[in-house]
C-alpha cells in the first residue's frame, strides 16, 4: 500500500522569534515541495477586541498599529523573497492557539507547521502555550519544529 500526502494549503503561525524564523524555512520548503499554499499567520495581542474599532479609535492604541506594521513589513519581505510560493498573509487579534485553530478550520488548512516555542519559552523539554493550545484543538495534523535545529540554515 503507498500512502500519498495531498497538501493544499499549510498554515504556519508565526511570533517572528528566532525559533520561528526556523520554523517558516520549513513551512516554506514543504509548500514549494508539494506547490501548496502557506498561510503566514501572526496574532497581535490587543487589549480591545480590535476588529470592532473605528478607525478613529484605533488611533488610540499606537503600539498595536506598530506592530501591525510590523507583522506587515515581515510578511512583505518574506513574500519577495519567496515569489515561487503562493502566500497569503493574515493577522489575528484574538488569543493566538485558538485563532491559529480557527484559521484552520475556516480555510481548509491541510497541515499545520509550528514553532515548539516562541522566544520566551522557558524550557527547551516544554511545548509553547500556543503550540500546546493548537495541539490540543486542532483537527489537522501538526508538524512542531523544535528550537534551534543545526541541520537547518540558511535560505531553503
């Protein structure tokens, strides 16, 4: 019997920590080796339930709008880097495990790549709370890439 692996769409959620840096070289090589798309997904904590602002009130919260900023300039360089590779980029305001899980399932996500930690994990043996979170509720397979992996480097 051969098993065959149809991937699609791979969300790979990112904290932009070096641990995930690490992580998107893997995502991105999987995506170019099944010419799957990659979902990057980044979630921004906000202290308001972000989306039900105005414009106007949005203006209030300045280090929220710098990070999205951020998230986008990050988003940007990766997809001129990787213009062979169909990506979508998305930004969530929620708690990160369970919009990570939502992503999934709202767009038929067939694989999920994440980092083991962000940079403020505290011990290399215990998964991220983000990561334990997607692992508990997602119904798609996870792929977790733990931290600092020497046989990876440079662009893939």
């Amino acid at each position: 019997m051969v098993l065959t692996v149809m991937l699609k769409r791979i969300l790979f959620p990112t904290d932009f920590s070096s641990n995930s840096i690490q992580t998107e070289k893997i995502a991105l090589d999987i995506a170019g080796k099944y010419n799957a798309s990659l979902h990057i997904f980044h979630s921004v904590q906000a202290p308001v339930d972000w989306v039900k602002l105005s414009i106007d009130e949005e203006q209030n919260y300045p280090e929220i709008i710098e990070k999205i900023k951020e998230a986008r300039s990050r988003f940007d360089e990766v997809e001129k880097t990787y213009d062979n590779i169909d990506i979508k980029t998305f930004i969530g305001f929620n708690v990160a495990g369970e919009d990570i899980v939502k992503h999934a399932d709202d767009n038929d996500i067939d694989l999920i790549v994440i980092g083991s930690h962000g940079d403020s994990g505290f011990k290399a043996t215990v998964p991220g709370s983000n990561t334990r979170k997607v692992l508990e509720l997602s119904d798609v397979p996870v792929l977790v890439v733990k931290r600092k992996n020497p046989n990876i480097s440079g662009q893939v």
